[in-house]
C-alpha cells in the first residue's frame, strides 16, 4: 500500500551493476567531471488523498564512485543529500524534499567502483500543471554537487472511471517480505531501473503500471501495446483482454527485446473498451536499449563490420563481410579474433583497445549524431573515433561571414581540423585537410590511437 503522507524517503538500497562501458568522458558534457554521478527518473500514480493531484514517484540512482568516502572500521562510508524540487512555470517551487543519508560499501575497490550504484526513492505529491523537476545531489564529504533537471506534466488520473498511470521501468521484480520498503506495489517489489536504458544483453524489458476503474461491475477492457524504433516504424506489438473488478489493477509486462539493434525506443499502450472500441486511456514514454557489441553483431551484422572502418584495414573488412550469412558463433569467433589482433595492450586481461574504440562511437553517436546520419558515420565522428578527444575546440556558431564552423586542435599530434556546416543542418562537414573521401577509410590520417 502506497503511504498516505505528503512526501517521504524510502529506507531500501538497491546494489546493482551495469554493463562496463570504458571510455572517455568527451569534450561535451552535461556534467563536470567533478561532480558526483547520479541520474533520476519518475513517474505519476493516483493519489491516495487528493483527486487533483499526482503521487509522483521519483527514483534516483547514485553510483559508487560518485562519492568519498572515509574508512569506519572494516567498511567505507559516504554520506549524501538528495534534494528535490518541483517548480511552477513562473519557477515558484510548488513542493519539493531533502533527505541526508549515509552510504555503506565492504571495501576500498567498491568505493571505485563505476558500475556499481544504489537506488532509492522519493514521493511528492504534485498538482496537476506544467513543472520543472530539479534533483541535486550533494557529496557531503566533498562537498561537490551535482543538479540535473526534467520537465514533467500532470494530468488528472480521475478523468475518467478507467484510467491509466505512468509506465514505470522496472530493473527487478521481487515478492514481498517483512521489511519495509517503498518500492512494494501489492504483493510485489517493483524497482525501477532509473535510466529508462536496458543493456544489450538483456533477453526482455520489463515495465510496470496500474489500471483504475471506479464501478462495481467488472468490465473487459483491451490492452493494446506496441514499440516503435527511432524511426517511429513498429518493432513490436501485442494485445491482451483483461478484466477489471477492483478499484487499482497492477500490471507487468515483458518484452522481448533480443532482436531489437542498440537504439532509442518509444513503448505506447492503449487501454480500450472491448465492446464499443472506446479508447478509455493511453500512455506513452521512452526508453533506450544500450549498444553491445554481442546485441549488434546478432542483429545488424553490415554496421558491426562497417563500423570497423576507422581501424580495419581492406581485406579484414572483405573477410569480415563474407561472414554476412555465417552462423552466430562463426560471427563472434570472427570479431573476437579481429579484436586480438588490434589489442595493443595484449598482456591484460581485457581489450583496452576495443573498449576504447566503442566507447568513442558511442560518444560519436550521442554527440554528433543528425537527421538521418549516425554521429560515427560523420566527419567529426570519424574525427573523434580515430583521434580522441581534442585538445581544444574553437566554435564559431554565428558567423556573419561564413557558415558555423569549429576548428579542433590536437596538439601533442600537431594536427588541427576545420569543419563546416556547409547546409545549416548541424552536421560539420571536414574542410580542413580535406581528403576527398568523407566518412571513408582513414589512410593518410595515421593509425587509431
């Protein structure tokens, strides 16, 4: 049962871990380096004590090494507060929490640790309007802070006498037990995953949500659902009939996704009525399955080879691509043995060097991505992939002489590149040294490195 006060903090702690993903940290960030790394996520279920508003539900997700911690015993502590404040358009803060707690890890490695986090949650109840979320996280040890924000907008969940809440994504389900916890829904746990992002590896996502229904006759109602892909097209759907006989009906779906390529996905569900067709509530939010080279090779075996571009040489990618209709495991075998080959660093355990190349895509893919062209596929992909980060980036935006252009110095390499958006689209085209051979092999630029 969902706690009827206006706010609180629950007490559970989530360990988990997340796919490793080395890398850079980019010459663009959202966040300073400094600042200690958190994320945060929300959703809107019916209020137990008011009709005109939300109980919002908002998880946060603090990781390891985010903290400092300092040495009590056999164990390490961090010590943090969480401030939440929901703002009005006029940006009068309309509610909000704060909460100071105390962080325990077994040992010095976990302190370091960048795939381990913990996750909590916080309940406010909010009107129903347009707001701004502002989640601050505060290292009490260090004293840094960290601030993200997230636009929200509040509907009533009492419109009609069927009605639906907000999807919540869900990392775990677990039964409930004795222990108090915030995230028990009925009988079950439910803890959300936070970052709306499900690791390529994983065979299914899972999502939860309630269904309303204020009359005493049971009615049949259509559940309708369905994923679209970033290009809107249908990756998935299903439908199912459900009987609705109780005032909250909670709902767990799973969706397959290992056949769904790394990408940003919209999930949209429909609640319908059986016999008139009358569309009673609808729901719709987003959510990413992460890049895993595993995922990609499976799925889309031509961008796995082509990808390698940047540091295969002719005959490694015409190999490679002879493997188009070869089984799965010949596939790997074949991308493993690639893999070996470039390790510059062979005596480690791990490939440092694969690592580092995919963690350079997939910062090109979030950086420089535009209309209808993945950011490795770009000349300031191909750029950053092979060279790095730039030492330093000059950005000219608003030319009243030119078109936008950026000028990126590498100087421990002695090389600068000048690059324009020649058609005003944000993509940068390379001008300087131009090689004639846009988003092609990389001869004549040196080797990755």
């Amino acid at each position: 049962m969902r706690f009827l006060g206006s706010c609180w903090l629950s007490v559970f702690l989530v360990w988990g871990a997340l796919s490793p993903l080395a890398g850079q940290t980019g010459y663009i960030e959202e966040r300073g380096i400094d600042e200690p790394r958190f994320d945060f996520d929300f959703a809107a279920f019916r209020s137990e004590i008011n009709q005109d508003a939300v109980s919002l539900e908002i998880y946060y997700k603090i990781f390891n090494d985010g903290l400092q911690y300092f040495k009590q015993d056999d164990r390490f502590v961090g010590s943090y507060e969480i401030n939440v404040v929901v703002l009005g358009t006029d940006k009068s803060q309309v509610t909000g929490y704060s909460r100071e707690r105390k962080y325990w890890v077994d040992n010095y490695r976990e302190t370091r640790n960048s795939t381990s986090y913990l996750i909590n949650q916080i309940m406010l109840e909010v009107p129903q309007g347009r707001f701004k979320i502002v989640c601050k996280l505060i290292d009490k040890l260090s004293g840094k802070v960290s601030s993200l924000e997230r636009d929200l907008s509040v509907e009533s969940l009492f419109r009609n006498k069927i009605d639906m809440s907000d999807i919540e994504f869900v990392r775990t389900v677990q039964d409930t037990d004795d222990s108090e916890s915030g995230f028990d829904k009925g009988e079950k746990k439910i803890v959300p995953i936070v970052s709306r992002s499900f690791s390529g590896e994983q065979d299914k996502a899972s999502f939860y949500a309630e269904l309303y229904y204020d009359d005493p006759e049971p009615k049949e109602v259509i559940i309708k659902y369905r994923v679209n892909g970033s290009r809107s097209k249908p990756v998935y759907k299903d439908e199912f009939t459900l009987t609705l006989d109780k005032p909250v009906t909670r709902l767990i779906k799973e969706i397959p996704i290992e056949e769904f390529v790394p990408d940003e996905y919209e999930i949209i569900f429909e609640l319908k009525d059986k016999r008139k067709k009358k569309k009673w509530a609808g729901r719709r939010a987003e959510f990413k399955v992460e890049w895993s080279l595993r995922a990609l090779v499976k799925n889309d075996y031509e961008t796995a080879v082509e990808q390698l571009k940047y540091i295969a040489s002719r005959d490694e990618l015409k190999k490679l691509k002879e493997l188009k209709k070869a089984s799965l495991v010949e596939r790997e075998t074949a991308f493993e043995d690639f893999w070996k080959v470039h390790d510059k660093h062979a005596e480690t355990p791990e490939n440092e060097t694969r690592a580092l190349y995919y963690s350079r895509v997939r910062h090109a893919n979030q950086n420089f991505s535009v209309v209808n062209q993945r950011g490795w596929r770009t000349d300031r992909g191909r750029i950053y992939i092979i060279f790095g980060e730039p030492d330093n980036v000059e950005r000219y935006p608003f030319e009243l002489q030119s078109v936008p252009y950026q000028i990126w110095y590498y100087y421990g390499l002695s090389r600068t590149f000048v690059f324009e958006d020649t058609h005003l689209t944000g993509d940068y085209h390379l001008t300087y040294p131009y090689d004639g051979r846009r988003g092609s092999l990389h001869e004549g630029f040196g080797d990755f490195d």
